[in-house]
C-alpha cells in the first residue's frame, strides 16, 4: 500500500512538473527563406561551387583525354615512353583529386566560405530565438523542419514568424 502511494506521488509530482514547462516549435528552413542574406548568401555558394566544380571537373577530362590517347598509342610506344605518359596521366588525375579536396574536403574552400557567409546570420536567427523565448519563458524551443521526432505541432506554439519580426523581416 506504502508502495503504491509512493508511486502515486512520485507520478503526480511529475505531472505537475510536464505541466509548468513551456515549449514552443520553429521552422528554421521557413525562417531562413524569408531572410534576403540567407538566399543571396546560398546563390553566392552555389555560384562558386558551379565554378569550382567546373575546374575539377575540366582536369579530371585532361586526365581521362591523356590516358585514352595513350590507350590508342600504347602499342606504338617504347617502355620509356610508356612510364612517362603513366607518370603524366596518373600526376593530372592527383592534381584533380587535390583540388578537390582544397575545394570540396571537410576543411576546403566551399566549407569555409559557407561558414564565413552563414555563421553570422545563423547566429543573428539563434539570439532572436534566445530573446523570444527569454522573454515568452520557454525552457525548449524545437525546430520543426530539422527534428524527425516531431509528428505534429500546433500553429499555436510555432513562433517561426515572432522570430522573423525580431529580426526585422515582414513574412
């Protein structure tokens, strides 16, 4: 009987607990698609990476171009000139991959331009977020288009549009 009392109380307490807190939902995809910089910033990546890909992609047919004129020669060519036109072919195809990777890798050109030209309007979204939620008294904020767990959320709790007027951005 103790037992079940017990349980009885523990249930309660965090019932009432659930209950005190306050949540609220964004759309940080909505909300970034009515801020002009986000988009202008995203056509600025997608500009350089088009450029850039084209760059690789010019040496990688270089190098595709050297090894089938040396498939077309092979037979007519003495060892030595067979080890030069490998050596060449095999150089042009490692100067494509390294470009690649100065380009496209985990710490390239396109990851740093991207930080460098999202960061501050992430953050910009971030502390608008912050002070809404401050000041609304929200102790979790979920953003409705990046989080799978969420099957549904009220209209009423999405603040993605409060956030767009703290930033200045009529939606």
């Amino acid at each position: 009987m103790i037992r079940k009392v017990f349980v009885f109380i523990v249930l309660s307490a965090l019932s009432a607990t659930m209950h005190a807190q306050k949540f609220a939902l964004v759309d940080m995809e909505y909300i970034f698609k009515n801020i002009p910089a986000y988009e202008r910033a995203n056509e600025q990546l997608s500009q350089v990476s088009k450029k850039w890909q084209a760059e690789v992609e010019a040496l990688q047919v270089e190098a595709q171009t050297l090894y089938k004129n040396y498939q077309n020669e092979v037979v007519f060519l003495s060892q030595e000139q067979k080890k030069t036109r490998q050596d060449a072919i095999m150089e042009k195809e490692k100067e494509a991959a390294e470009l690649k990777k100065k380009y496209f890798g985990p710490q390239g050109e396109l990851f740093k331009k991207r930080t460098a030209l999202m960061t501050p309007i992430q953050e910009e979204v971030y502390n608008a977020v912050k002070e809404v939620a401050d000041l609304r008294g929200y102790q979790l904020v979920l953003d409705r288009a990046s989080d799978q767990g969420i099957i549904f959320g009220s209209p009423k709790i999405d603040i993605s549009n409060e956030i767009l007027s703290k930033l200045g951005y009529s939606n």
